[in-house]
C-alpha cells in the first residue's frame, strides 16, 4: 500500500514523495546504515533513559533536576551512561528484528485492506496498529534480556547516596535495589545466571510486552492520523490562499520541501509520543521495577511478584506513583521518536534500491 496516494487522496494538491515499501530497499544497505544511524540516536538521548529509570525504582519523589544534580555530584558524567555499553549491543539486533517486522507488517496488512474494499484511512490506522505490535514484540525477544543487565548498571550508585539528592537518602530510595556490585555488562550477566538462571533475563518479559506492544500500536496509529490531518489541514489553507501557490482561480500543486517534511513529521512524532506515554506509563513503571528490584524472604533475595509491585506503588502514591518519570519518558520518546521517524525516513530513501 502507497502511504502516498492515500495522502493525496486527501489534498491532492499537495505533492509528496513517494512512500518506498519493504520490496524496494536493499536490505543490506538499510540494516547496516539503521545500525550506525540509531546507535548515534541512542547514544544522544541514553542520559533520559537513566533518568527515568531512577524516577521510576524511586520510592520517594525526586525532580529531573535533583535527580541530575545527584547523579553529578556522586557519579560524575559518566553515571547519566551506566550501562549504555551493554545497550549499544541489544540495539542493533533488536533494532533489525523491529524494523523488519514494521515494514513486512505495514505493507502486507495495509494492501490487504485495501484489497478487501475497506477506505484508505482505515487500511493505513490497521496496517500502522498492527505493525506496531508486531515489531514490538519481535524486538522485546532480544530487548528485554539486554534491558534487565543494563538497568541493573543505570541505578547501580542510587543505594549508596548516589540517586537521592540527599545525605543518607539512599537507603529510602532504593531499599529493594539488589545489593550487588556489577563491574559491567558481562558481570550482571553471570551473577543473574547464577541466581536466577536464564529465567533471569526475562523478568518483567509479560509486562514487556503488555507496556511495548500497545504503545507501539498507539504511537503507529496517532502518528499516521496526525500526520494525515496536518497536511489534510495545510492543503486546505493553501487552497484558500490559492495566490500563495501561483494559481488564479485555484492550485496549481504545492511540493514540500524537506525543512517542512521534517516540521510535519517531528510535530506528528511529539503529539503521538504524548499520548502514547500517557497511555502506557503505568506499565513501563511496573515493567522496571520487575525487572531491577527484589523483596527480601527468609534471608534470600527474590524477584518481586506483580502483586508485590502493584501493591508498593499504591503505598507510596496510588495511581500517581505509577507516573514517576512521565517526564523523562515524554521527553525521551518524543526526542527519540521525532529522530527516529526522521532518520527512518532518510534511512529508507538512502537504502532504496536503483530502479533500472
């Protein structure tokens, strides 16, 4: 399905560039420039991540800034990249796993709709929905294992004064954090084998999916529809201003340039990034804490149950509690979502094959 005729269905006087579809990239190309492309982007937006991650296992509220201020005065720099090594290394495959699902997944459900005689609007909301899912939970195969060992390194420091912004206040942060001291990736490795098994690495694997899985959907769907809207709403102010365009009594057709492809494209990732967080942050600060803190039980360290975790965030603030780090968490996706579909989009005419 062509994104393209579907959006000049809807101001067919507005020109844009022609979607390029899953058939026409070369595939070699794509992985290896989405692998050098989004492991830039990750490594900008890497300090939001640990910011987030601290809010969320914290049991007391902390502010971004005195979050940060913490995180310098006891770590240095390098504390807001705690565990980005390991990171690096999960997102080049679970990057490929997620992009090659969303493309397969969009094109064939979209042209299948459409085949079916459903409107170009619906086949596009259940081609991006679906997509969304199915790279989701593609990518939570590879991610979830690297997420565990590298959230296990970003709130490393947090029990020792390092994540309170307050003298002594490490304990009454993080009193579940596990204990251990983690050299590095391959350390948290061992020591979760060890104790945990390859169970281990898959904790917080269900609520994974039940947090990615619909804000994937719901990211996919707002995007599309707000992107549709906003050059469905420009094409008709610049049909009223026919004399913008050049034409007497109506258009004469109206091409984008690409500083206004990229203004449509982060505005629609910023809104679509905002519902999406709203949405879905309640699982996402469950999911973490499944995944980073432990109970206490006759002397020996276990996972947190659901219920356990469910229940400690009702203690500390009800539904509120499962808002920390809503900040952090808007402000990354939509930083990593507005470069994300930017870059995608870029990586994908970079990646397209020559047509002989």
């Amino acid at each position: 399905m062509s994104l393209t005729t579907v959006e000049d269905d809807s101001s067919s006087e507005i020109h844009l560039p022609a979607e390029i579809d899953w058939h026409m990239l070369d595939k070699s190309k794509f992985f290896f420039l989405g692998a050098a492309l989004f492991s830039g982007v990750s490594a900008a937006l890497y300090p939001m991540v640990v910011l987030k991650t601290r809010q969320q296992v914290s049991s007391s509220h902390y502010s971004c800034i005195n979050m940060s201020c913490a995180i310098m005065r006891y770590e240095g720099f390098r504390g807001f990249y705690k565990g980005f090594g390991t990171s690096l290394m999960g997102t080049i495959p679970a990057r490929a796993l997620y992009m090659t699902a969303l493309e397969v997944t969009k094109s064939s459900v979209g042209t299948a709709f459409v085949d079916l005689g459903f409107s170009d609007n619906t086949a596009t909301a259940v081609a991006s929905a679906a997509a969304g899912v199915t790279s989701a939970m593609s990518a939570q195969l590879v991610w979830t294992p690297i997420d565990v060992v590298s959230q296990r390194l970003m709130v490393q420091g947090c029990s020792s004064g390092g994540g309170g912004g307050g003298r002594g206040g490490g304990k009454s942060i993080l009193a579940n954090l596990n204990s251990e001291n983690y050299r590095n990736g391959l350390d948290v490795f061992r020591k979760i084998l060890y104790n945990d098994g390859p169970r281990g690495f898959y904790r917080g694997f269900g609520i994974s999916i039940l947090t990615y899985a619909p804000s994937n959907a719901v990211w996919w769907t707002s995007y599309s529809m707000v992107h549709r809207f906003i050059w469905g709403n420009f094409g008709s102010c610049l049909c009223k201003s026919g004399s913008n365009l050049g034409g007497g009594d109506g258009c004469v057709g109206y091409r984008p340039d690409s500083k206004v492809m990229v203004g449509v494209q982060g505005l629609s990732a910023v809104v679509a990034s905002g519902v999406s967080a709203i949405v879905t942050m309640p699982f996402d600060t469950i999911k973490t804490r499944l995944q980073v803190l432990d109970t206490e039980e006759n002397g020996r360290r276990r996972p947190l149950t659901f219920a356990q975790t469910v229940r400690n965030l009702v203690n500390e603030g009800g539904l509120f509690a499962c808002y920390k780090g809503l900040g952090p968490r808007w402000v990354s996706m939509s930083m990593s979502a507005t470069t994300m579909i930017t870059t995608y989009e870029f990586l994908k005419r970079m990646s397209t094959k020559r047509q002989d």
